[in-house]
C-alpha cells in the first residue's frame, strides 16, 4: 500500500497526475518486457533494455511512495489506488496487460523497495507462462510454486468497494472507452493487413455495435473525440474519426441501426488498401508527391479491394470493398480510380468521401503541410458539393457539425477560451453554437456555459466567436482535452 501516515493524505491522492503518469509508463513498459520475452531470450538486448526501462519507472516511484502497487479492479488498472487512464497510444499495451491478468484472476501485484532486476525477470517469466484450468487462480498458483520474490507479491483478485465511485462508468466515460478500444482493435486489423495476415473482423463488429448505439445518445461527445488527431496510431485514428463522422451523418441522413452498422464497417475499412504504400509516403503531404508518387499512392484504392476480397465476402464486406475502392472517385466521377464506364458513387461511398475530406483536412501534415481550420474545411465542402461531394450529404454534415464543431476550442471576442460543446441550432447562425468555458477574460479557469444564440435585452448577440485554435496551439495534452469536452 501506498505510503498515508495515520490521520494524513496519500501522496498519490496528492499528486494523481503524477501518480497517472508513472501508472502509464510502468503499464506500457510492463507489457512490452512481456511481449519481448516472448520473442527473445533474457540476454538479448530488447529484453534487457526493456526490464531496465520498467525497473527504472519501478524504482523512482517506489522511492517517492515506498512501495508500488498495481491494483486491478474489474476492467481498470490502478497504481496505489489512483487510476491509470487511457489514451490512445497506450490503449493496446494498456489492454495487453489487463487480459493477462484477467486470465490469471490477479487483482494486485505489489513492488516493494530493493526490487531487482532479477525479480523482473522472474515475474514476466511467471506471467508468461499458459495458464489453463477451471479456476483460474488456482491454476496459476499452482505454477507460481517455486517462484520466489523479495520484493513483488502477487494477490487474487477481489472487490474494492471502496474504489467503486473511481470506475463507477458514466455515459461519458463509456464513450472515451469505447473511442480508445476502437482505434486499438482497428490498429490491430491493419497490422494483420500489412504483415498479410487474415484480419479479425469479429472484433470490429462487436466494436462497431457500441459506437452505433453511442451514436444514438452521445453523439456531441463522440464528435468532440473525433477532433483527436494522431495520438500513437495515425492510420487507425483517422479511420476511428471518419467512422464517427460518417455515423453522425448517417444518422442525420435518417439510415436504420442496422445500416449505420455496415457503413461504421465500411468507414473504418475504408483506406485498408494503405497498407501496402510505404510508410514514409503515407506521411507525405500530397503537394509533396511526385507523379510517381502520384499513382502509387492512388493505388490504395485497388488494394484495398485485393485485401477485403481475401475476408469471408459477407454483405458488410462487399459494402465496404465498394467504398474503399470509389471513395476518392469523385461524385461527378472525375476522381480515381479511372474507369472505363462511369460508375455511380453508392450512398455510402458518399456519406464516407464527405467524413474522410473533413479529417484529413483539419488534420496537420495530411492533405497539406498546415491543417485547415473546421470552418476553412466546410466552406471548401460547400464550394465543392456537386461536383466533387454529393451536395445533399455535405449540406446535412454542414447542418450537422456547424462552422465551429463540437470539441474544437475557440477564442471569444470578450477574451474567454472556450469548448465547443452543442452546434448552432438554427442554420441562418452556423456561427453561435453554445460554448464552456476553459479560461475566463483574466484566464482563470472556468467552467461557465453560454449559448452564443442568446441575445441581449436590445437584440444584439454579447458575444461571438474571435477565433478557432488548431490543436497545436491549444497546448493541451489528451487527458487535459477530454477534461474539458
């Protein structure tokens, strides 16, 4: 347990962002000394360097605390009883380490003062092991036998009412999750794609079905993720944000529950075809590409068709070979791939060339070296709908998002720093969504709500919107970001 002197306070309550931050390196770190020994023996290199990383974490916290407990409660980790959140670039190991402990029944491993290397590497040995019976304790008790640690002990699984308000899970929380675990499971997928693997797509549909229903009653926050932009996984990011996108639009577009799943497929399958591109031309912006570099980065298209045609050719599949193949095709049928006879972009083909510009717009590095603020993105949709868009589905997004977006951070004209948190309600004023505040006109903190609709007393608006940041210059980190969505 964590140091709390008699009648005190835990430093780890004290300091929870630090407390969080260790949580994530020794999770993070913990999982990978557990997939490297899988690979190499104790003296290769990889496995060395990473028991030396995670002894390093696991010894300057144990300094400060006195000793280093990671504690499992249901479906989340904690580290001396503060909880380790999840973002996107550690979701995997996050997920990696939970489900070895799950398997185990293990509810807490304990590090202690003087913990060595030595120990490290007993412990993943004995994690590592298969552990198969009908009680899942008891099978790993039973190989644990022999094993000796100094300073780690290792605890069943058992309740913590006293931890229950920290996973006690709101509609909000359960949205974050649900975002992360999707760009992780859709990380996985496409690492199967490029190592030419078959890809798990049982695991997309039942992720698919939670942002449906998501869709349906926390769609505001959903689209406020969607302003995330790179964080560990670029290629699955964007095809979380264009499936979130894409659902937001087909649900304003009136699509039945059961369509809005075959085109979430679709949306989060729509540039599996890029993984056959190389790495450093994905990255290039496409002022950058030379005409070479031009067709074969058009050539993900037709990859991606090859690819899905390898999966169990279901409905949902053949749905999304016909996106992934026409979706930069241009709704006037002047994009590519170039055909011989036009073909007609399919509703979902459109829905998702709309969500895919948007994202790949305001997204820096991408389309262009400076990413296009939201309201810069829309206004180019709009110029472009009936020929390169479909006009019908980019006025219902237009409608939809606004010109300031839920999630995306604005400046007001009093000084105020404020979260987009509702669009306009009325399409004669894109530009008044209701807002909260982060910082007030002296940038103290703030959490006030105002509806940018709301007129004073003589007609006139009080306020209005000065300027939209890029997320670069909002400085926020992603856990202070999804603070104050």
């Amino acid at each position: 347990m964590s140091n709390n002197p008699k009648g005190g306070v835990s430093l780890s309550k004290v300091l929870t962002t630090g407390v969080r931050k260790y949580g994530q390196s020794i999770v993070n770190n913990l999982s990978i000394a557990l997939k490297v020994t899988r690979l190499y023996s104790f003296r290769h290199q990889n496995v060395t360097d990473a028991l030396s990383e995670l002894l390093e974490f696991l010894q300057s916290f144990v300094r400060l605390e006195g000793s280093a407990q990671l504690l499992r409660v249901g479906d989340f980790l904690f580290l001396n009883e503060v909880r380790v959140r999840i973002d996107l670039g550690g979701y995997e190991s996050f997920s990696y380490v939970l489900e070895l402990l799950k398997e185990r029944d293990i509810g807490e491993i304990t590090f202690s003062g003087g913990i060595t290397q030595q120990e490290l590497e007993e412990l993943v040995e004995l994690l590592n092991k298969p552990c198969k019976g009908v009680i899942p304790w008891d099978a790993f008790s039973a190989i644990s036998k022999g094993h000796r640690f100094g300073h780690i002990s290792i605890a069943q699984h058992k309740e913590r009412p006293d931890l229950a308000g920290d996973v006690d899970e709101d509609a909000r929380a359960i949205a974050i999750r649900s975002y992360f675990k999707t760009v992780g499971i859709v990380g996985g997928v496409l690492k199967a794609a490029r190592d030419n693997r078959k890809m798990n797509l049982r695991r997309v549909k039942l992720v698919v079905h939670a942002l449906v229903d998501l869709t349906l009653g926390e769609e505001r926050l959903l689209l406020s993720l969607a302003n995330t932009k790179d964080h560990g996984i670029p290629g699955a990011n964007h095809a979380t944000n264009v499936c979130v996108l894409a659902l937001a639009l087909g649900t304003k577009l009136g699509l039945s529950k059961k369509i809005l799943g075959d085109l979430a497929i679709a949306a989060l399958l729509h540039d599996v075809g890029k993984v056959r591109i190389p790495e450093a031309l994905v990255k290039k912006t496409r002022a950058e590409f030379t005409p070479q570099e031009h067709e074969a980065f058009q050539g993900h298209v037709s990859g991606g068709v090859e690819r899905l045609l390898k999966q169990r050719v279901l409905d949902s599949i053949v749905k999304s070979i016909n996106v992934a193949f026409l979706h930069h095709y241009r709704y006037d049928c002047t994009g590519y791939p170039k055909l011989l006879a036009a073909k007609q972009q399919n509703l979902f083909t459109r829905i998702i060339a709309v969500a895919n510009y948007y994202d790949n717009a305001t997204t820096t590095g991408c389309l262009q070296a400076e990413a296009l603020t939201p309201e810069q993105a829309m206004n180019t949709l709009m110029d472009r709908g009936g020929t390169e868009f479909d006009p019908i589905a980019v006025k219902a997004f237009v409608n939809l998002m606004g010109l300031y977006p839920v999630g995306c951070v604005v400046r007001l004209d009093s000084g105020e720093v404020a979260t987009v948190i509702e669009p306009a309600s009325h399409p004669r004023f894109l530009d008044r969504p209701s807002v909260k505040l982060i910082n007030d006109a002296n940038g103290n903190p703030s959490s006030r709500v105002i509806r940018l609709m709301d007129r004073k007393p003589g007609g006139g608006f009080p306020h209005s919107i000065l300027k939209i940041y890029q997320q670069e210059e909002v400085n926020l980190d992603l856990e202070e970001y999804l603070a104050v969505i």
